[in-house]
C-alpha cells in the first residue's frame, strides 16, 4: 500500500488472495471487477511491473474487510516506510532459530521460528529508528515519544507475537538489545520438568559413552537413535536397566556432544573408558613420576 500523488493504492499483493490465503478478495472477484472496468489500476501488470489498485474504487464491502484486517487504511499507508524496513531478510535471525534448541534439545516448531524471526526483524525496525530519530520525525511525521504507541498498533507486531502496549514492549526491546536472539526467546520454552529430564538424559548419554565397547563420540547421537527404537540394550554401572518408554525426547547431535564433552562429564567417562595410566596422563599432569636419586658413597665400595 503507498500514496501516489496523494490517491491511496493497494498492491496486487494485498488485495488479491494468495495460496496462503493472504489477501481480501479471490482472484475470480478480481478479474471480474477488471472486465466490468470498476476498478482503477496503475497498469495490468507483468514484466516486473507491481499492479497498484485505487483503494477508493474497490468495492465497498471489501474496504470494509480492509478496515477490519489493517484499520485505517491512509494510517496504514503512512507506515510504509517502516513496514519497507521489516521486509529486509535477517539472514542471521533465520540461521538462529533454525538452530536453536531447547533446554530438553528439541528444536523450536516450525511456527515459532517463524514468529521469532519476524520479532526480530520488528526489532531491528526499532533499532534503525533510534539511529535516525531526525527521519521519523521529518519523513513519517512521528514523534520519538509516540513512536511506541504507533508500533504497538502496527498488525506485524502482534503477528511476531509481541506485546502491543509501549509499557511492555520496551522491555522486550531492552532484552533483545542485551541479549541479541535469544532474548526473544520466551521464558516458558521447553522448560516443562527441565532440570529432571536433562539430568535424566545426560545419564543415559554418558551411560552410552562409556559402555564396554567404548563408542566413539560421534557415534553417541546414532546410539542412542538405536537405543530409543529398543536395538540397543544398556546397563548403567549400578546395574540400573534403561527404558527406552522413559526417553520420549529428540535430542540433537549438538548436544550430544555437549553434554559428552562438559568438562565434570569428561573427566566421570574417562576415568571409566581409560586405564589408570591414560587417565593420570590426561587429567593429571601435574603427577610426574621420577626415578628416585640415588646417591652414593666411596665407603660403600670394597675395592
């Protein structure tokens, strides 16, 4: 949506659903709109050229549905400018929350991701405006102390599953300015029954680490992949016998290796995967073993 020449246009894109079901009318309605020539367009499109469409000659029902999506839509249309800074792709963003992984090492639903992502890009429209406070005021007519109440309104702010008041959204701003991606992440994550189940978990990795056949580590992850579908059979050194009904949860290679390689964890399957040697090598360095000194005395010779 932009002003051109002081007339109101919607993009193609925003009138006309897609797959997805983003928009407000079908394309059926909309070329039969074209043929009856009701609505008033920029150009008929192709060849790279974005179709605008006259919001005032849309059919009143359907600046209605707009109303009811978006609000005003000449509100609507002066936050362009901030909206063109959400579309900016935050490559960064997309690689963190495609790999983030929760406290019990599942990673985040495909719905989260994409919500995260889209916070971030809404923080780093918060963050350009703060860098050039003159442009807000100037060019969108905003003031810095209304700012917050202007972005809490915006529909892509609720929909990064934000908080829409000035008074809570700032400290989400705060937080992700100190803590970068992961202070988007919300506190109740994976956190259900958290400490149980990750002390539960880094047990039977290490148990599987230090079976007698002493597998390497790169191998824990696909071990315990087997011993989840009952192929492996494993025994803890108090004689315990693991269930696989007991481990319902997905773990990632990347913490496997972490808890295999914490640095308490290490020094607990060395000592039970290596001789006493290899161990005080390792972990002892400081303990030198020297040939004893032995001195001697002529008195002690017969010649």
């Amino acid at each position: 949506m932009k002003l051109i020449n002081d007339i109101l246009y919607l993009e193609h894109s925003e009138y006309v659903k897609d797959c997805n079901g983003v928009g407000i009318c079908t394309k059926d309605a909309y070329e039969k709109q074209l043929q009856r020539e009701t609505l008033r367009t920029t150009c008929r499109g192709g060849n790279g050229r974005t179709v605008y469409i006259e919001y005032e000659s849309i059919p009143k029902q359907y600046q209605k549905l707009f109303i009811e999506q978006y609000g005003d839509p000449y509100e609507y249309a002066s936050l362009q400018p901030l909206r063109d800074l959400l579309k900016r792709p935050d490559v960064k963003a997309i690689d963190f929350f495609n790999t983030y992984e929760k406290p019990n090492g599942d990673l985040l639903d495909d719905h989260l991701k994409k919500e995260y992502v889209k916070a971030a890009a809404v923080m780093r429209m918060i963050d350009y405006v703060y860098e050039h406070k003159k442009w807000l005021k100037k060019d969108l007519k905003i003031e810095l102390t209304r700012f917050w109440d202007v972005v809490g309104a915006m529909p892509e702010t609720k929909a990064a599953g934000l908080p829409t008041t000035a008074r809570k959204l700032r400290p989400r701003y705060d937080k992700w300015k100190a803590e970068s991606y992961k202070g988007l992440i919300k506190g109740n994550i994976g956190n259900t029954n958290r400490l149980k189940r990750t002390e539960d978990i880094e047990h039977l990795i290490l148990s599987l680490y230090a079976d007698q056949n002493k597998p390497y580590a790169c191998d824990i992850y696909d071990y315990y992949k087997k011993f989840l579908a009952g192929e492996v059979h494993l025994v803890d050194e108090d004689g315990e016998i693991f269930s696989p009904d007991d481990y319902t949860t997905e773990v990632g290679k990347t913490t496997v290796w972490n808890i295999i390689n914490k640095p308490w964890n290490r020094v607990a399957v060395d000592r039970m995967r290596m001789s006493d040697k290899e161990f005080n090598d390792t972990h002892r360095p400081h303990v030198m073993r020297k040939a004893p000194v032995i001195y001697y005395s002529l008195n002690n010779f017969v010649f």
